[in-house]
C-alpha cells in the first residue's frame, strides 16, 4: 500500500500496516534527518514539496488524537507562535499541541511516553531558541514541569549496571530480555539527550547508561535485534555525542 497520495490535487499521508504507525511520524522522520520544507517530492507523478507534507499535518490535527510524532515535526518547521486552522476550522498552535499531549498518559503507553517527552522537550528547545528572555507560562510551564518530573524519574529508577528501567517511569526494573532492557535505555537516553543541557548529560548518572548501552551494542552486533530498538539506541547516543561532544567532524 502506498502511504502518500494525491487527493484532488492535495497530498495526503495514509497511517496503518505497510506504511506509517503514527500520524506525522514520516514527516516526524523527515524533520529529524533536517529535510528542508522545500524538499521535492514525486507522489501519483505529481510534484510536490515538503511544505504540503507539512501543510496535510497541520490540516489534520484533532482534539483526542496522538498528536506526538506532528509535534515533533511541526516544531522543526513551524515557528513557535505560529497559529493555523485544521480541516474542520478548528483553531491550533504548538502550545494547543502541548497541552494535547499533556492531557494524554505517559505511564503504560508505548515506549513507556519517551515519544511523547521527546516532542514536548524539542518543543521547548525549540521555543527558548527562538524566545530565550521569554518566561514559560501555560502549556510551555506544564511541559517543563513534566519534563522535570521524567528525568527525576529516569534517574531514581535507574539500575545499578547503567540501565534505565523497562518499567521507564514508574519503578525500577530489568529483564532476561536483551532487546527490552535495549528498547527502555535507548528509548530513555534518546529523551534525555533532548531535554538535557551539556552539563547535565556530563552527570555521572548519565554517563553510566551510556557506557552500559555502548557495551551492550558492542556485545551483541553479531545478534539479529529488533530494528526499532537498534534504532533508539543508536539516535540516543547519536543526540547523546551531539550534545556533549559536537557533530562528529568537528
């Protein structure tokens, strides 16, 4: 099945098994690989760019949905204050989009709401950047105060070797399971390294999860792994080194 489209002369994003599990989650992709908006793309030999890929996410924001994979695309390309209209003339923005999120669980969702921190957090680096003597009210507060809460929660269930727990934010936990223990560090380091300063993610805390998950990767690069956990793993020390280091090159 092809997951883009052209209807009527719009483009549009199909979700479900063979193409994206996410709404804006290949958009998501794209805004991480740094793919500006005018980005050509070829759909049903029509051409389009970016920016319409973009425009169909915007359009279709819903009250109720899982809006974390458009928040993390959208604050990529869209300016912190930017309001815009959805397809029903709904009126929405990027702090609409974070208290969406906010109102939605972290505890007992996939990858136990690492995704739905990571966009908050992008948000918010994204808003100081842009706003750096602005203070935080509303949803930009409540972001932080979650953000707060999460890395606090990182830390206390943190284990003993460097790993962070499967159980993420609620207790201290390990398991038998390579690819578990993988996916819950990965996934962790991958939200810390986003919402954390230089200097925070130089605490020994943080170093120790990262050496534990570089030694797990060195221990089992001749075992077939789960590619999504592979990948958090990866990105996590990518942002991880990024951050504290520069890009590699420099």
């Amino acid at each position: 099945e092809r997951m883009m489209l052209a209807n009527r002369g719009k483009l549009e994003a199909r979700r479900g098994v063979g193409v994206q599990g996410h709404h804006g989650q290949f958009l998501a992709i794209l805004a991480q690989s740094r793919l500006k908006a005018d980005y050509p793309l070829l759909v049903s030999g029509k051409q389009f760019t970016l920016a319409d890929l973009i425009d169909y996410e915007k359009r279709n924001c819903f009250e109720g949905e899982e809006l974390t994979f458009k928040l993390i695309a959208l604050v990529h390309y869209l300016d912190s204050d930017e309001t815009w209209t959805n397809r029903a003339g709904q009126p929405w923005s990027i702090q609409r989009l974070i208290r969406e999120e906010l109102a939605q669980p972290i505890r007992g969702v996939a990858c136990g709401g690492t995704h739905r921190l990571i966009g908050m957090a992008m948000a918010l680096g994204r808003y100081h950047q842009q706003y750096p003597d602005r203070e935080l009210t509303g949803g930009w507060q409540a972001a932080m105060q979650r953000i707060h809460w999460a890395v606090e929660a990182s830390r206390k269930n943190q284990l003993p070797n460097g790993a962070f727990s499967i159980h993420y934010f609620e207790r201290p936990s390990r398991s038998m399971s390579i690819g578990e223990n993988l996916t819950a560090t990965g996934h962790t380091l991958e939200f810390l390294s986003t919402a954390l300063d230089r200097a925070q993610l130089s605490e020994p805390w943080v170093r120790r999860a990262v050496v534990y998950l570089c030694e797990l990767l060195e221990e089992t690069k001749s075992l077939d792994l789960e590619c999504g956990a592979l990948y958090h793993a990866a990105h996590g020390l990518v942002l991880y080194r990024n951050r504290c280091f520069g890009p590699r090159g420099e």
